[in-house]
C-alpha cells in the first residue's frame, strides 16, 4: 500500500533531505484570510511539519499523519504538540475541527478513497468549516519512488465537492514551478 512508503525510515529522512521550495507560506495565508485566529483545525498528512509550524502561530492546531515515523520525529522535536495518527482516507477521530488543512498529502489517493476522505472531512467539521487543500495539478496518475501521484485540476476538484461543500477558491499555485500545483479552499454547507 503506497501510504506505508512512509513507515519507512530512510524514505522519511529522503524526503527531508529532498523536500524543495516550500509552498506552505501562501496556503497558510490564503486560509488567514477566511479562518479566524485560534480557530481550531486539523493537518493531514503533516510529514515534517514545516506547516504545522506556521499554521500553529495562528491557529489551535493539531498534527496528523498516517506514518508513525514522521509523527515520531516531531514528537522529538515538540513534546507538546497536538498529534493524531490518522488515515486520511477514513479518518476515523470523533474529534471535530473548524479547517482542514493539508499539503501534498492526499496526493497518493485514488479518487475513490478521496471522494471519501472528503466525505468524513465534511462530517468532522464545525459548521461552515473550511477545508483547504493543494495538489500536484493535472491529470492520471504518475508513479515516482515507489509512489503513486495522483494529479487533479480545477474540474474534477470541483466535481468531487461540490455537493456538499461552497467552493471559496480554487487556484493553481507553484511548489517547484510555476502553475505544478492547485489549491482547493471550500466551505462546508
Ligand atoms: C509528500 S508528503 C507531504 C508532507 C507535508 N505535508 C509537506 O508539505 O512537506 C505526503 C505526506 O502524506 C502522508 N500520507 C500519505 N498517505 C496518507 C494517508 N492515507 N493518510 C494520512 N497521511 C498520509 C505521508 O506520510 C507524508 O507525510
């Protein structure tokens, strides 16, 4: 399963090593625009935890992860730190939160186990609860380091949540080049 390619040590310390530019700045402020201060909210997928980081100077947040190796090497580094071993794709806390964040993190789902992430996503949160996430842009599927990625595009982010969430934005943005990456800012109905 491709979510255990980060139970294992050394591709978390690749990963470290690898990560690029780092992107998490715009989303944290596209989200400070809409969500207020101290707002409770939740990060799937937190890997290192450079977001967790920034979203905590304005927000209660608490971290998750699938893999217990990164979940692990934060707890080192924050003993403090509010953090849930979570599958994004059940999500199964009976916590709720006022935003959902996560960056790059339901990138490896196949589009039925997002269209379900999302579906507990929306029951996890408050009302009018924000959700906001980014993506590798395009379309299929790619396999790279044992992993599979899964790209999307405007269209079928939207076709996915619609239903039940109010779109508030929904843009392409850089990580490692310009327009690689889009962002989904929805509202819960
Ligand atoms: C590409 S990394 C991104 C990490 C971090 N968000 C960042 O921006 O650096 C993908 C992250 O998603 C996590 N992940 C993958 N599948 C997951 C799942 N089903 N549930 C929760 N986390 C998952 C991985 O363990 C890893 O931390």
């Amino acid at each position: 399963m491709d979510a255990n390619y980060y139970e294992n040590e050394q591709n978390v310390a690749n990963y470290i090593k690898f990560t690029p530019a780092h992107d998490g700045a715009l989303l944290v402020d596209v989200l400070g625009e809409h969500l207020e201060q101290e707002s409770s909210m939740l990060e799937l997928g937190m890997g290192p935890g450079k977001d967790y980081k920034l979203l905590s100077e304005r927000f209660r947040v608490t971290g998750s992860d699938f893999s217990r190796v990164f979940l692990e090497r934060y707890r080192k580094h924050d003993s403090s730190a509010d953090l849930l071993h979570l599958d994004a794709r059940t999500l199964e806390t009976d916590r709720t939160f006022d935003a959902i964040f996560s960056n790059k993190a339901l990138i490896h789902m196949s589009r039925v186990e997002l269209q379900k992430s999302f579906a507990r996503q929306h029951a996890l949160l408050n009302d009018q609860g924000l959700i906001l996430h980014s993506f590798w842009y395009g379309a299929g599927e790619s396999d790279f380091n044992d992993l599979t990625l899964v790209y999307h595009n405007e269209n079928d982010l939207a076709e996915m949540l619609e239903r039940s969430f109010d779109i508030v934005a929904l843009e392409r943005h850089a990580k490692m080049s310009e327009g690689d990456s889009v962002y989904v800012l929805a509202r819960k109905k």
